[in-house]
C-alpha cells in the first residue's frame, strides 16, 4: 500500500485507505471513512465530517450518520467537504471549494465544479457535470449524464421557510437522463425536467420540462424540441 501525505494531515481510527493514495497538506479523514484506490485528496479538504444542526433546522437530530465512503480514481479538490454517509463514485471528480452533504450519492465519472453544493439527501448519477457554483437543492434526483450550468439554482421550499405547512411538502428537483439546464436558471420546487429536456440560460422553470423538448424564458415555455443530433441517445 502506497501513501502519500502532507504536513498536519489527521486521519482518524478506522479509515480505510486503499492502493496509491495521495493527501494533501491539512487534510482531515474522520473516523471510518473508507477511500479507494488511487485517490487524490489535495490540501485542505475534510471528508467524512459528521453534520451540524442549528436550532432551527427541520432536518432529524441524528447522533451519529455512518461513514463516507470515496470511490477508486476519485480527485478530491482543495478545501472540498464531503460529510459522513456521503457515497462517491469510482473516477468522480470534485473540484476547490465544493460541498457534498450527507446521504448524498454520487455516481462515477461525475464532475462536481468549483464551489458546487450538493445539499442532504440527494442522488446524482453517473457521467453528469455540475459546473462552477451550481446549487443542488436537498431531497433532489438527477439521472445519467446531466448537465447543470454555472449557477443554477435549484428549490425545494414554496413557502419560504414560513408556516408549519411547509414541514410535510418539501420536495427536491427531478433531472432525467440527459436533462440539460443553462446558466443562471432558477428551477422551483418538486419541478421533474424529463429525459433530454433542455432548459435555456436565465430562464425559469415553473412546470414540468417534457422529454426532448427546449423551454425558454421566464415562466420557461416550450418553443421547439432538442435537434436530434443533440439528443443523448445519438451521442
């Protein structure tokens, strides 16, 4: 077994690392954490931390959430955070500054940009990009090979964070295979873009995005389908 590790690196009991791992400066593996083989964490990142709960948060009040666990192949950027009962994918990449919250699945040959959150409860498949400061909203589903611009924004609250009716009615985004959102879109909550749906830059997704279909604007509306040529199943 090969290690490669910087200065001030903590490693915790019960971490299992594989063949051919490279650590960074100031890197912290909690407890119980099991990382793959050929493994790039670079400096300043944190995986498996257990999550904090404010007051006010609705989320359980867990004790104790099991172990992250990082796939072989994976690059974990600079100063990147990766909480405990996070799964990363074989060969994921997950750039600077990024948030991977906790049961959070990410499928492999996933690429997670500079400054992306995913927040809790989230699955995201394989071969999707996740580009520089998009947010993933909690209790969200994407597909395979999903593409999400710079900025986008993703909801799950219609009321705003006011009223107890809010508690029960929460409800992620739905990306299907080969959904595609443009920069700076804001897609509201429970929204299910379907399979080769493509959603055009600064729009507003305030309905469901048929299959193959292109919406624009604000309400986002369907104004023609996806050229075929562009469609994931003529890759």
């Amino acid at each position: 077994m090969t290690i490669q590790k910087g200065q001030n690196v903590i490693i915790a009991s019960d971490v299992l690392l594989g063949d051919n791992v490279t650590i960074g400066n100031n890197v912290v593996i909690y407890e119980g954490t099991i990382i793959g083989n050929n493994v790039i964490i670079q400096d300043n990142a944190v995986i498996g931390k257990q999550p904090t709960r404010a007051k006010a948060s609705i989320l359980p009040d867990v004790k104790k959430l099991p172990p992250a666990k990082i796939g072989s192949g994976v690059t974990v950027g600079t100063s990147a955070i990766i909480y405990a009962n996070a799964e990363i994918g074989d060969d994921v990449f997950i750039a600077d500054l990024a948030t991977v919250r906790e049961r959070v699945t990410v499928g492999e040959k996933t690429i997670v940009g500079r400054g992306v959150a995913i927040e809790n409860d989230c699955t995201v498949g394989n071969r999707c990009k996740l580009e520089t400061n998009c947010y993933i909203t909690a209790y969200s589903k994407l597909g395979n090979n999903v593409f999400v611009a710079p900025c986008v924004v993703t909801t799950n609250d219609n009321f705003m964070g006011r009223t107890k009716e809010r508690l029960d009615k929460f409800k992620g985004v739905t990306v299907k295979d080969g959904g595609r959102i443009g920069a700076n879109v804001t897609v509201l909550p429970g929204k299910v873009i379907h399979e080769d749906g493509t959603v055009a830059a600064g729009s507003i997704v305030s309905r469901d995005v048929k299959s193959e279909s292109l919406v624009v604007g604000s309400p986002a509306k369907e104004i023609r389908k996806v050229p075929d040529e562009q469609l994931l199943r003529n890759q």
